[in-house]
C-alpha cells in the first residue's frame, strides 16, 4: 500500500500550502492596501478602460503598444492583461491590482521550478526558496500594486528556466527556442530594466561558456540563444531610450556643478592639463553612477528601511527581514564552499552584478526598491541557501539542537511575518499616505459635491494627473479625454468645466462663478477677494490636502 504521506506526497503538499499562503498575502484587502491609487495605477486603469470600451487608448490610439502615460512612455501589455478582469469585476482599484498579484504568484512557483533546476534538482531547497519569496516583504509589495516590474520579474525568470532546459537537453526542440525568444522580447518589452539584465546576463553568460571545453554543439546553442537576445534587446531599445532621456543619470547637472566648483577653485593652483585630467565629465558622472550603484548593496537600505522609492515604503521595515541577514552570509559560504552548488555562482554572481545597474542609471529614488527589484533573485536564493547551510551543520549535533533551532526558526519568521502584517496592513495606511496620491482621492468627491455651483474649477500649481481622478469620479468621460491627445502636456489644459494650469498657486480670473483648487499651502499667498469654500486633509485628519477657494464678490 502506497503512503499517503510519501517525501513525493509531503512535497506537493508543502507546494501547494506555499502556494496557497503566497495567494492569500497578496490578493488579500487588495482593494484597500496599499492605500491610495497611485498615479501610475491610475494611468493604466484609465488606460485599460478605454481600450476595454473603445479598443483605443486615453489618446486615440488604437490597440496602442505604448502608452503615453503622464510622464514618458509606458508598454501597453500591462493594460492589456488588466482588461478582462476589469470587465469581469468593474472599473476599480481591486481589478487594477489582481493582475499583479496573480503574476506575483505564478513567479514563485516559477521561482520554484528555477531554483530545482539550478540545484540538480534540489526540491527541499527549492521549496525552501519557494518559501522565503512568497513572504518576502519586497516581493509582496510590489506584487499588490500596478506596475510593470512584477511582469518583467516573472518574464526574466521564466526566460531563465528556458535557458537551463535548452542548454540541458540533447535534443534541439524548437517550441522551447520559441518560448525563450518570447519571454525575452517581452520581459524587455514589458519593463525597460529587463533589457539590461537580460542582454548583460546571456552575454556574460556565453562568453563564460565558450571559455570552458563545451561541445560545439553546446557553444552553438549559446550564440543562437546570445542572437534571439540581441534581437529583442534591438526590438525593443527606442522606448527605453525615450525614457532615459527623461530619467537618465546624464541629466543630472550635480557633477557638472562640482566640476565647475573644483576647477574655479584650483585654478592657479593646479596646472590646467592636471585639471582636466581630475575634473572631467566621463569621471564625475561615472563617480555619481558608482555611488548610486553601491547605494543598492547597502545593508541598512535592504534589511532596515527599505530605500527611497516613497510609494512603496513599509514604516520601520526593510525589503527583508532584519534577521535575515545573517542567512545571507551563511548563504554566500555555502555558495562557496559547497561544490555540488559550484554551478549557481556564475547565475547568482552575475544577477547579483547586474541588478542594480538601471537604477544606478538613473536621478530618481536612490536606492529605488522598483528598478533594482530583480536584485531579489540572487538575494533571496543566498538567504535560502544560508538556512540550508545552518541545518547541514545542526545535521551532526544532537537531535534536540536540531529542533530547537528550527524552533526559534519558524517562531522568527512567524513573527516578523506578524509584525509585516502590521506595518503593511495597518500602521502605513494610517499614517503614511501622502506619497500614494491619497488627497487626489479624497478631494474629488469634494469637487464633486460642488460641480454644479460654478462655471469652470481652475487648478493650479501643475495638477493634471487630477483628470483621472476626476474620470474615476465619474465627472468626465473617456471620450472627453480622446477628443484631445496628448492636451494634458500642454500649459494651459481644458477639459469640460475643468482648466488646468502649471503656474504655482496660481489664481487666474475669469467671468462667472470660478472654483479654485490648489495645494494647501497656497492660502498665503491667496488674493483676498477669495475665500475658503473647503479644505480636505488625508487619512490622519492632520496632514492638508487641496485647498478649494471661490470669489466672494460673486453670489452662490
């Protein structure tokens, strides 16, 4: 008679517990947490329903392959995959956010499959593995909220499978070429990351391999798998070059600054040529890159606050838990150490190199937890490989130091789970909302209680991703907002009764009954024929939010 309780039995059971665990934490309050529609939420939601009702964009497009967005471009595929689950559960934060949280979860059983790979097929480390990132702290978050890099993660990991069982089977099948490319070309596609990790890693990757005796046909499978990326990373290079332009490094005048600073100051004391030589572009701008770079290995930002990317921020908690730290440094000994794992480095090693480049590129949230998030591979795999590493050594102590090791494991764990829980579900949304467009939500039901008082509502001081919030509102119409493409970049912005302009607490007058928003702290510097009407504040009641002015000369 079979067990029913066999090492096979116990493994899709511990598969399936993780599985359900890592589900519940991230479509659970979904809706509610993180609290606040994130403006780049909002695009895509906004985004999505227009496809979803007109097969075109907020700007007209049809069936577009970027999306304008309110900054730079954006790839559409985001928007796509959120339609059908807007049409199933309504235009709302909840449908905008499941998509990402379904991918969140297939990337851990990805995760899973990756690991046993790599590890010859290592199941209890791979379940261990599986284990840590569906509670990951990092994982979690940005598997809850509307962005790209969730997609790209689960695409660069799959893209990773692909590669060990092309590179592993004796036989050329042409359906895993295929889905190498397509996970390629879209992983690049979906989040402009991904093409320099994908690109950097396969060619590392293959120049490690023609370096070692391998077959020729082995070789030849590595440059045709080095070509399919190269032609996806080619595909796929002029958007991500429309946004470094926005974003990139270059566009800091910081080392430009100092240049000038250093050399007004050591001219006449230091020959020219020796200026030139210590004062120089190339090296500041290399110098300001490195530093961000390094900002991405900092302890403190990975274990204890989580970094500079305000919208994803979890009070008093870092992208892992605190104790894990120690897991890491027995991880990379027993990466070292262990020759059965000899061909994880050249995988962990070069992810780990990689990861934190497209955030180092760039001026915005350094250390950004959002563009070095596939930092979390590597990481995440040396922290399993660390608590592997510390119950091989418990393995030949006696059996009760066994237990109570994994006893104070597990209590850890359980813990620090707890205590995320807390933090994430109920202590940041209460206290720290102010960096999630919290007061776009809030005011425009205000707005909306008085729309029929006035002729036209002026904002001021740059609010147009308000427009959003006031279609969500159900104040303006999707054919509205395509009736004029791309308006909402110009300085001066109208839409129906509402008048967008970029002047800072500006109070432009018009004839009729006018309605004025701005941000709080523009009383002060209010005309006095102007009075309050409403002032909304966030969640804490504390913290001001928008301001709502009107002409007392001009009766209600």
């Amino acid at each position: 008679m079979i067990k029913i309780f066999n090492k096979q039995n116990l493994t899709r059971l511990l598969f399936a517990l993780i599985l359900l665990l890592a589900s519940f934490l991230r479509i659970y309050r979904l809706g509610e947490v993180p609290k606040g529609l994130q403006a780049d939420e909002a695009s895509f939601l906004i985004n999505s329903s227009a496809i979803l009702e007109t097969l075109k964009d907020e700007d007209g497009q049809s069936l577009p392959i970027q999306l304008n967005s309110l900054i730079d471009p954006k790839p559409a595929l985001y928007s796509y995959l959120q339609v059908p689950f807007l049409a199933i559960f309504g235009k709302n934060i909840f449908a905008s956010r499941l998509p990402s949280a379904l991918i969140g979860v297939v990337s851990i059983v990805l995760f899973y499959y990756l690991v046993k790979e790599l590890s010859n097929n290592n199941k209890r480390l791979a379940l261990l593995a599986m284990l840590l990132l569906s509670i990951s702290p990092w994982h979690i978050v940005n598997s809850r909220a509307t962005e790209e890099v969730i997609l790209g993660f689960m695409l660069l990991v799959a893209n990773l499978i692909l590669l060990l069982k092309i590179t592993r089977s004796t036989k050329t099948q042409p359906t895993h070429y295929f889905l190498f490319f397509l996970t390629a070309i879209l992983g690049m596609y979906s989040y402009h990351s991904n093409k320099i990790i994908l690109f950097g890693f396969y060619s590392i990757y293959f120049l490690l391999n023609v370096l070692r005796k391998n077959s020729k046909r082995l070789k030849k499978t590595y440059l045709i798998l080095l070509a399919l990326i190269f032609l996806s990373f080619i595909l796929t290079l002029s958007s991500a070059l429309t946004r470094f332009s926005a974003i990139g490094v270059l566009n800091n005048d910081l080392p430009k600054a100092l240049i000038f600073q250093f050399t007004t100051k050591s001219t006449g004391q230091t020959p020219l040529l020796l200026l030139r030589g210590f004062y120089n572009k190339p090296f500041f701008y290399f110098r300001y890159f490195f530093e961000n770079y390094l900002a991405h290995f900092n302890l403190n930002y990975l274990f204890i606050t989580g970094g500079a990317t305000r919208r994803f921020i979890v009070l008093e908690h870092g992208l892992f838990y605190f104790f894990e730290i120690i897991l890491f440094f027995f991880g990379l000994a027993r990466l070292i150490k262990y020759k059965k794992y000899a061909n994880l480095i050249p995988f962990v090693l070069i992810l780990l190199v990689l990861a934190p480049i497209p955030a180092a590129l760039t001026t915005e949230e350094i250390p950004s937890s959002i563009r070095s998030f596939n930092l979390i591979l590597p990481l995440s795999l040396i922290i399993a490989l660390g608590l592997e590493y510390i119950f091989h050594i418990l393995k030949n102590l006696k059996r009760k130091w066994n237990f109570l090791f994994a006893a104070i494991t597990v209590l850890l764990y359980v813990w620090s789970l707890a205590y995320f829980i807390q933090q994430y579900f109920i202590a940041t949304p209460i206290i720290y909302t102010n960096a999630r467009s919290r007061h776009y939500e809030i005011v425009t039901p205000l707005i909306k209680d008085h729309l029929n008082d006035y002729d036209q509502l002026v904002f001021s001081s740059d609010l147009r991703e308000m427009y959003i919030y006031l279609w969500l509102e159900g104040l303006i119409s999707i054919e509205e907002v395509q009736a004029q493409p791309l308006a909402r970049y110009e300085a001066n912005y109208t839409i129906g009764k509402f008048k967008f302009y970029q002047d800072s607490c500006g109070f432009p007058e018009f004839e009729g009954r006018t309605l004025y928003i701005t941000p709080a702290n523009c009383r002060d510097g209010r005309p006095e024929k102007l009075r309050t009407v409403e002032q909304s504040y966030l969640d804490d009641r504390e913290t001001p939010g928008f301001l709502l002015s009107d002409n007392l000369k001009i009766p209600l």
